[in-house]
C-alpha cells in the first residue's frame, strides 16, 4: 500500500517536470521610446587665453644687423645733390644703438639719429642761373652734430602658423636740436626731416623685408 501511493505521488511531479521543461520560452517585447523635446544639457563653448611670451632678443639682433648704421647723400663728401637749380646740399646720417621696448602687443622699435649737412645756393631765374654758388655753409660741424629721435611702430600678431608678424608704422622723426644754416638764412630744420624720411621709409621696408613675418 506505500508502494503504491509513492507511485501516485512520483507520477505527477514527472509529468509537471516534462510539462515545464517544454512549455515555451516568452520573450518581451522591446520597449517603444517615442521621440520627445528633451535635450540633454550641453557645455557651452569655452575660451582659453594663453600667454605667449617672446624673447625679443633674437629680433633685436636681427634689426640692429639689418638697419644700416650710416645715411649719407651719394658720393659723401664729394659730390653735391641738386634739389633745384638755386640750392645744393650733401649729409651725412648716423643712428646710435637700436633701442626696443615692447608692452603686450606692441612693440617699439627707436633710435637716436645724428646728421650733419653741407649746402649753398645760387640766383636762378626761370632756371636761368644768374649768380655763382655762395661758400658753402654748414650746420652739425662745429657746434656738434645735430640730434633727431627715430621710431618705428610695431604691432605683434601671431599667425595661425605660430609665426609672428609686425605691422610697422613710421612717425614723423622728432627733432632734438635745430639747424641753422646762412645760405637759407633761417632754421631748415623741418627741410632736413622732410629730406629724412626717404631715408626712414626706406629702412622701414628693409625692416618689413627682413623680418616682417618671423
């Protein structure tokens, strides 16, 4: 009689064990996200300033090597340079020791120049020469050569190479001391600046040349 309710309970756990093992897995389907106006919260844009510095040092060499230390009127002293028929002159032009200061991003580029000058003149007419040349007067001999502050403007930018260019401005020169000479009879100062600038645009370009963009 045990025997036989042992096999009455086997019996039904048996059929429940074949039931479960092949009664069908049930897979869920995917959720469905539907699309929605949210939007994730983003970073804004950021700036970084970096300091760069530069050693001005290299540069200085490099300009003090490229701006002649000397201007004179061609053939200094013996040939004349007739601005017109009534006047003559020749000059000799020095500059001392480049001077460079820079703050942020600009840069100043001066020196103090020192010329002497030699001229005459002479009675003219329509072109017509009436009189001979009168001795010839000089200013920055015997008093000392006269003194004028040079300056050359720049402004720093680095390219998005890393290189760096200079814009380069030309004041107008500065005169320290005046010149007086007797064949005008009068200051010629701002003559003699006027004649400067040839000279200064013409060491502004070997500046641009030479070291416009490094």
């Amino acid at each position: 009689m045990q025997k036989k309710a042992c096999s009455v309970l086997i019996y039904p756990m048996v059929l429940l064990l074949l039931d479960s093992s092949c009664t069908k897995k049930i897979i869920p389907d995917k959720p469905f996200l539907s699309k929605t106006n949210f939007k994730l919260d983003s970073l804004p844009e950021s700036e970084i300033n970096i300091p760069i510095q530069i050693n001005l040092k290299p540069l200085y060499l490099l300009a003090e090597n490229s701006v002649d230390t000397v201007f004179t009127s061609p053939n200094w002293p013996d040939e004349w340079v007739n601005a017109d028929c009534a006047t003559r002159y020749k000059y000799h032009f020095r500059r001392g020791p480049l001077q460079v200061n820079a703050s942020g991003q600009s840069m100043n580029l001066g020196f103090m120049g020192f010329y002497k000058i030699i001229g005459s003149t002479r009675v003219c007419a329509g072109g017509a020469i009436i009189s001979p040349w009168t001795p010839p007067c000089r200013c920055g001999f015997d008093e000392g050569e006269r003194r004028v502050k040079i300056n050359f403007t720049n402004t720093i930018s680095v390219l998005p190479d890393y290189k760096i260019k200079l814009n380069i401005r030309r004041p107008e020169p500065e005169p320290v001391d005046q010149c007086q000479v007797c064949f005008f009879g009068a200051n010629i100062t701002n003559q003699v600046m006027m004649g400067l600038k040839d000279e200064l645009d013409y060491a502004k370009k070997s500046i641009e040349d030479s070291f416009g963009v490094v």
